[in-house]
C-alpha cells in the first residue's frame, strides 16, 4: 500500500495531518508500555532495552496499514465529522497492526537470516542482540494484547477485537509456514512453483493483515461488525492483497530501482514469485529448461537469461491484463456491497491501482 | 513440580486415572486443531507438519503443570464430586499451560543453541526443521487461544482466562528478557550474579507461569476469580515457584545422577544459580578470586574447584536452612487464607518439599 501516484494536493494535506495525529499517539502507547515494566519493578537497563527495541522495530515504515484504520472509520463516517476519541482509537487499532507487522518482520529477518530492513541492519544482526530477537519479536506481540486491553477493555467490541488479531495472527503464521515449507532448504525445485500454492502463501502470509486487518478493525470500530458484512469484507480484501503482491513481484523485477528504492532479488533468492510461477505455466520445455537452470542463481548472467524467457513470455503483457482484470472483478464486488460506504474499498483500491512504487 | 518420592499407593491411583484423562484430552484438541486446518484448506503436508510439531513439542515433558489445573480443581470441591465436566475443562487449561511451555521451550533451545530436550533432539536440531522453529513456536501459542475459544467462548471467565493467559505470557518473556540480558554474550562476569537479579529473573521466567497460573487457572473455574483471592494466592505461588527454582539449582550440583536423570552443568555453562549467587555473597576475596578463575569453564578440574569453594561455605547447610525457612514461611501464608481450601496450596507444595528429583 502506497499513496498514489500524483495525491492531490488536498488529500496530500490530509495524510500529513492524519500521519501527525498516528505519531502522537505511537508515542503515548510506548510510553505506556515502558510505564507498565515501572509497576513491575524492572530495572532501567530492561526498560531502555525495551523502548528501544520498540522504536527501532515498529514506527520505520510506511505505515500504511496503520493508517489505513482511520481512513476506513472516516469513509465510514459519510457527511459526518468523526469524533476526534474515535479518530484515536483507530489510530490505537493502527498501532497494534504496526506493532503485528514489527513482530512479524523481526521473526521474519531472523528465520530468512537477513541482512538489512528498512534502510538499517535487521534487528537480531545487531551484536548485542543476537538470537534474543527471537524473544523480542513475541513481547511486540504481547503488547498488541496489553493495548488491547488498556485502551478498549470497556469498549463493546473487546473481545471481537481480541479475537480478530488472535485469528489474523495465527493465519498469517501458517501462511509463514506455508511459505517456509514450499521449498526444501538450499534446494531449488520450480516444480513446486504453482499458481494454487503462490496464491496460497499471498493469501494467508500477506493478504489478511495487511488488507483485511485494517478494513475489519475500522468497520468494528464503526460498529458494523456483523459476521456477515466482515465476510464481504474480507473476500475484497483478500482479492486486493492478492493483486497487491502480485503487483510487488512485478515492481521487483519490472520497477525502476531509484523509484521502488530498492534493486529487485527476486530471481536470485529463489523467490516463489508470480513472475516465475507464471512463466513456468505457460513456457515450452526449452524455456522451462532455461528457467530451471538459471533461476536462483547469483550470476548476473543467469538472472539475464530469466528475464530473457520473461521477456518472450511477454509477462509484462500478461501482467496488464491481470491488473485490467482484477481492478474490474474488484470494482464489481464493491458494487455489490450495500450497508458499508464503497469508498472503504475504493479509497483503498485507488491507493494500489497502477502504483509504481 | 515432581510427585512425592513415597506417593501413597490410593494418591499414585488416582494420580494414574487422572493422567489417563488428562491425555485423552489432548487427542482430542490435537485433533480438533488439525481439523481446523481443513477449514482453512491446507494442504495434506500442512496438516502432516502441524500434528508431528505438536506430538514432538506439547505432551513429552512430566505434566505436573498441567495436570496441577485439575488437582486444584479437585481440592476446591471439599466433599463433593467433581462433575465430569469440569475435570475436562480443569484439562483443557491444563493442555493450554503444556502448550505454553511448549511455545517458551522451542524458542528458548533456539536462543540457548542446545542440543537436546527431554530426551530427544530440540526441535530446531531437526534438519528439516531449523529455524522454521522459531514460527513454530508461535503457531504453538496461537493454539492456546484458539483452544480457549473454542471450548470457553461461552464460559462467564472467557475474557479472565484469555487475560489471564496474555499476561502470564508476557511476564515469562519480560523474564526471559532478564536472563538473556543478565549476561553479555560469551562474557563472564559474576558481578552481575546478585540475589535480587537471580530472584527477579526466577519470579518472571518461571514461577508465574509454573505455579501461579495452574492454580489461577483451577481457581477461575471453580468460579473464584476475583482480584483479591487470586492476589493471595499468586503470592504463595511465587513463593514456592522461587523455592522450587532454588531446589532445581541444588540438586543440579548434588542430585544423584540417576535419579534427576542428567548429569548438572550449571557451572560449566556460567549459569546464574542460587549456588553461585550465594557463594558470591558470602566468599572471602580469596574464595571469590577461586569462583572467577573456575566459574563457565568446560574443565572438569575448574569444575570441583568451585564445588571445593561451595564446600568450603557450606552451601548445603545454607540450602536446608534455607528449605525449612521457606517451608514455614510459605505454610504460614498459607493458613492466612480463608476461602479457599489449604489443600490446594498444601497439595503442590508437599509435592516439591524436600524433593530429590
Ligand atoms: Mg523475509
Ligand atoms: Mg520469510
Ligand atoms: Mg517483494
Ligand atoms: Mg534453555
Ligand atoms: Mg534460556
Ligand atoms: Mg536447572
């Protein structure tokens, strides 16, 4: 999720205002956290350990999916202005999802022993860290659940919210473990590179926290939490989160690196991509043949042959037409929706729709 | 927690159906935990992982813990049957606590790097496992609140127990956070080895999940849940969760091989156990100079040097002296309480006094 390409100047001003607004309040739920180790009796040095660990692994990305929970509960609200409490219980919603996204990309980097996140060294690389990134990671989670509790214990969707992030939480771990168990370590298997375990991995690593997370905590806190409308909800995010990522494989391979801020190592690492996926389905043997010799492979050579067959395929052709198709098979599932204000989705979609970045 | 070392034939029977129970129990959320993975479409090797990581993981430790949930529960109902009903709910919590520990230890023998756990190789050692580990770890603690919403969404103490879970957790990871950074990494320097870190390290790390939540747990479903009992009673269990730690300490140093089933290396893995805090605390600068020369040393004659100086001081007088103290002390707080029944409390610890293994 990034912003548009061109915000108009007027939306752009309300993102800053609402950005500053997240901000406050990231720093009130920190302070918080690091109050709650005083009533334990904790001594400084695990109070600094903690602070810091937070603002290093929480508030450095783009935040979208946090902010996203105030625009759902402003799209909600049609005509009305919204309470500025409730603005900033979104925001407090915003925040666990962060918080979510920290616990995860700490684990993450651990378990992928990778190097650099968000333009500085992954968390558990740094030397007096270590492997206690791996207890780090699941006290970001529990304080999910301590501002849970802190901040909506007499709200009447606690435990609907409780259980939202419990449920998102464990799907997204199985979609890690889908992720991790798709291929055998160090060993390179394009066989098992099809579209039903790619969209499998989107929908269960991805798709649920970053799409229907923050869709499912605005519509709660508006007060239409009814299985049914979530239900709705979810298959529209769901079908979003999908094209989202598909989006970002293509970026990886297709985007220019001084606009995505990052050079693309998709083919190299080995990565199930839709790219790869897509062009193991419709390659000749030969192509096939090229694709399993010089995939995963740290050569520039062999990463220039890839993208020869990608080429040949025309997968940037077939990418348009995937990204044609699912912005109209996406607008005609929000045009069935009654009950929740189609700007929910459509601000969202928008948000997405041929991003370049 | 350990039985008693001369059980009385009648308690090792009731014992004996109670564990029967208590693993019947478990097959069934096992399977309901697998079934709900069908839901979710996994696929059949999804499904193959998850049931092989719990069976590995969840139910070969000794259960005290969470076979404590039901003898509380028992305990509670002076002169009246247990409905069957609640004996499995009492389990159903119980399994939630093995859960718990199951989460604590995968993750821990991946930040510890060791080498085997109850009797067979860590879970992470597993070739095909790694440090897949770590997001198994998770999965196992998302289990708990899925079984609790399952088979207490409708219960009057749902959201107590699910508090009550998130933060018994999150307190063993604050304690957990405490070990890991009461040392530098491959520093040793026993400075840091003082009684207040050693107790403050033992009261998070281990006794509050260890013996509070067993009992808190029991307690709720007995409907006694509020604030001012549980706050007695956790502080008995702390009491006796630090005195069972300092058992564990002793008998690593001077219990028989054969009958605690390894052989001790506290002192050769710089351990911070009541041994050598204590020892640090009443050496001489001369015995204090021995400690630091011998202490963390994989050498068998540093090894007897510090058992010599830990002769030298006594430490096995200090422990008995120590024993009977907490003995009194916590038998004393225990016939403060009214309301709930002694022998919840009188049960566990006559389970731990004086125990050998
Ligand atoms: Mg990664
Ligand atoms: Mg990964
Ligand atoms: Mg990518
Ligand atoms: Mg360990
Ligand atoms: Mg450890
Ligand atoms: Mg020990």
């Amino acid at each position: 999720m990034t912003n548009t390409v061109e915000p108009s100047p007027k939306k752009a001003k309300t993102s800053a205002s609402l950005r500053d607004g997240f901000m406050a309040v990231y720093d009130q739920l920190k302070a918080e956290i690091v109050a709650d180790l005083d009533s334990l009796s904790m001594p400084e040095a695990t109070k600094k350990y903690i602070a810091r660990m937070v603002d290093y692994n929480v508030p450095g990305g783009k935040l979208n999916r946090g902010l996203t929970v105030a625009s759902v509960v402003q799209s909600m609200h049609i005509g009305k202005a919204v309470p500025e409490d409730t603005i900033v219980k979104a925001h407090m919603l915003g925040w666990c999802i962060e918080w979510l996204q920290a616990f995860f990309l700490v684990a993450d980097d651990v378990m992928d022993a990778s190097i650099t996140r968000r333009g500085q060294p992954c968390w558990y690389k740094l030397p007096e860290v270590g492997l206690n990134a791996v207890n780090d990671s699941i006290i970001l989670e529990a304080h999910i659940f301590h501002i849970l509790r802190r901040h909506f214990k007499t709200h009447p969707a606690y435990v609907t919210l409780m259980e939202l992030f419990m449920d998102v939480t464990y799907r997204t771990e199985i979609g890690q473990l889908l992720d991790l168990t798709s291929q055998e370590k160090d060993v390179v298997d394009l066989d098992k590179f099809t579209l039903d375990t790619y969209k499998r991995i989107v929908k269960y690593k991805t798709a649920f926290y970053s799409f229907y997370l923050p869709v499912a905590c605005g519509m709660i806190l508006s007060g239409v939490a009814d299985e049914a409308h979530l239900k709705l909800a979810e298959e529209i995010c769901l079908d979003m989160g999908e094209y989202f990522q598909i989006q970002d494989d293509v970026l990886d391979c297709y985007g220019a690196p001084e606009v995505i801020g990052k050079i693309g190592t998709d083919i190299q690492d080995n990565k199930c991509s839709w790219l790869v996926v897509t062009a193991l389905s419709k390659a000749s043997a030969e192509q096939k043949a090229i694709l399993k010799a010089n995939y995963a492979k740290h050569d520039p050579a062999c990463v220039a042959k890839v993208k020869e067959v990608y080429a040949a395929l025309d997968l940037k052709s077939v990418f348009n037409e995937y990204e044609s198709e699912s912005y109209a098979r996406i607008s005609e599932r929000i045009n069935k929706i009654t009950n929740v204000p189609h700007a929910v989705f459509t601000d969202l979609l928008a948000k997405i729709y041929k991003r370049q970045k």
